[in-house]
C-alpha cells in the first residue's frame, strides 16, 4: 500500500476508506483492490498503478 499512498498522496487510512463500503468516504468509482495471495481475506492487497493513475487523474483539482 505504500505505494499506493504514494501515488495517490493520501494515507493507508484513507485509501481504506475509499474502497471499503462501510468506510465513511466510499467511493464507488475507487479502483477495487485485488488480493495477492491465496489465503483469503487474510492476503495482501494491490492495485494495478494505471487504474490508481487514472483513478487520480479524474478527480477535480483542490483549489
């Protein structure tokens, strides 16, 4: 997830909250995370970095 702060410029926390529906800023056009290994709800989460890129480059600039 480091990287995905990274790109993005928001925390782990966040993030969470971006693409958790029970989060309190849920956002559906978020890009959903994809699990990495083979445990379940218990393995590691990533995203494709274009999806993030893009995902960013879509939202309106802060003034």
């Amino acid at each position: 997830m480091p990287e995905a702060c990274s790109i993005l410029g928001l925390s782990e926390s966040t993030i969470r909250n971006r693409y958790k529906e029970s989060g309190r800023w849920y956002d559906p056009s978020f890009p959903k995370p994809k699990r990495l290994g083979s445990m379940g709800r218990r393995s590691a989460i990533g995203w494709n970095a274009q999806d993030l890129y893009n995902w960013r480059d879509s939202r309106p600039e802060a003034v």
